[in-house]
C-alpha cells in the first residue's frame, strides 16, 4: 500500500491533501480582522516591507501585474496605481473570504478599471504561459502546500524580461534578535489573537509556519531551481522579513 505524502502545518505533519483546507479554516477564522492584526502584530512595519517590495518590482505603466495571496490588497492597491489604465492587475487569493475582504476594500477605494478578481492556487495557476510582466506573493509562499510547483508554475506565466517578488517572513541574521523574535511569536502574538480575534490557535500556526519556511539561501536556491535568473534577497529589519527577488530571462 502506497503511503500518502506528508507536509507541514506549523510543526505539525499532515497529509499534503490536507493542508489547504487547514490553512482556508485558519484565514477564514481571521479574515474580518486581517488588517488590524498584520498593524498590532508588526507595529505597522508592514506597510514599510510592502513599500519596498513595490520598489523593487520595477513595475511600469500598462504593465500586467498578478498578485498571488494578495489577501486585503495592499500590494495591488499600490500596482493599481501604477499599471494606470492601460495595465492590469490580478488580485488572486486561494482564500474566498480573503478575496471577499479584499475585493470590497478595492472597490471602496475606487480601484476597480483596471483590476480583476480570481480565486486560484499559486500551484496551478489558470492563466497563459508567458502573460505576466510581474508576479508578486505576500506572506503567503509559507502557507503553500508545494512550495518548488507554485515557483515552477510563477515562471512559466511571466514573460522573458519578467520577475518574481516573494515578500515572507525569514530567518533573522543575529542570534539575540532571534531569541526575542521567538520570544515575542510563541508567548505574546498568540495572546494578542486571542484577544483581537478570539483565535489563540491561528497565530500559533502563523508562528510555527515561519519557522518552518525556508530560509534566505534555501529559497533563493527552490528560486533558481524553477529557473529564475540573477536571484537575490533583501533582508528587512534584521531579517525578519526577506524579499526575494528572482527574472525570467
């Protein structure tokens, strides 16, 4: 009998068919809370990491960005304005209630001419080969069932000259920043859930999934092997978070 493939939920091993649908419960348990939380939990750093990634993205007008676990639409807010009229953004969310959050938030900004709405998996992305001029996934690769088939499956809809941006959580470059870090994940971001979100159980997971991404040089190594070209990263605040950037040449 042939044994079924495993990954992990946070530190957890269970079966890969199993993990989507732990991860959908866990963003539909924090959806209505999603943005209040991602400011209390980074001190609003966030918006910060997100600048950045935007910068580096070298995203231009009437240019076609898609936004892989674009969750409430900070990254495609910003790509919306830049693309203008001419461009087009896709908001893509494997999560319904996420892309329902975010959707509504876009629209009630007036975004609406120029992006469009999918919910789709970052493993088996529905769009043509070569159709992306950029691609963009925002803490959201860690939550990934397979991680090297959605890197594959991001390579083949950018165009040549195109680029992958990986904005995620990482491993910190000194060992007292990284005592405090876990100190502050394990013991205080689970209490803040609790009381924000009455979900103690969702940051935990949020926790133990980063500390089970991979790391800096390992992702940078999944991004080459997908055959992303002139790989590199940024370390933001002590490597807390990474940006990876990766080209399609």
């Amino acid at each position: 009998m042939k044994e079924e493939k495993t990954t992990h939920f946070g530190f957890q091993d269970v079966p890969a068919g199993e993990k989507a649908g732990r991860v959908r419960e866990v963003f539909d348990s924090v959806a209505n809370k999603y943005d209040l939380m991602n400011d209390l939990m980074s001190f609003g750093i966030h918006r910060l990491w997100k600048r950045n990634t935007i910068e580096l993205s070298g995203v231009r007008k009437g240019q076609r960005v898609l936004d892989l676990a674009a969750g409430t639409g900070d990254l495609s807010a910003r790509f919306s304005g830049l693309v203008g009229s001419d461009g087009l953004v896709v908001f893509s969310d494997i999560n319904a209630s996420m892309l329902t959050q975010g959707r509504e938030r876009m629209v009630n900004e007036g975004r609406i001419g120029n992006v469009s709405y999918i919910q789709a998996d970052a493993q088996h992305l529905p769009f043509p080969d070569q159709y992306f001029d950029c691609v963009t996934i925002g803490f959201g690769l860690r939550n990934v069932t397979d991680k090297q088939l959605a890197l594959n499956s991001i390579f083949s809809v950018l165009k040549p000259g195109g680029r992958l941006l990986v904005l995620e959580f990482s491993k910190p470059t000194n060992a007292p920043l990284e005592k405090l870090y876990d100190l502050y994940s394990f013991n205080l971001l689970p209490k803040i859930g609790k009381l924000v979100t009455n979900d103690e159980e969702s940051y935990r997971y949020l926790a133990e999934s980063i500390r089970m991404h991979p790391d800096q040089e390992t992702l940078k190594g999944m991004m080459e092997h997908a055959g992303f070209e002139r790989c590199d990263y940024f370390n933001l605040t002590g490597g807390v978070v990474a940006i990876h950037r990766g080209y399609k040449l």
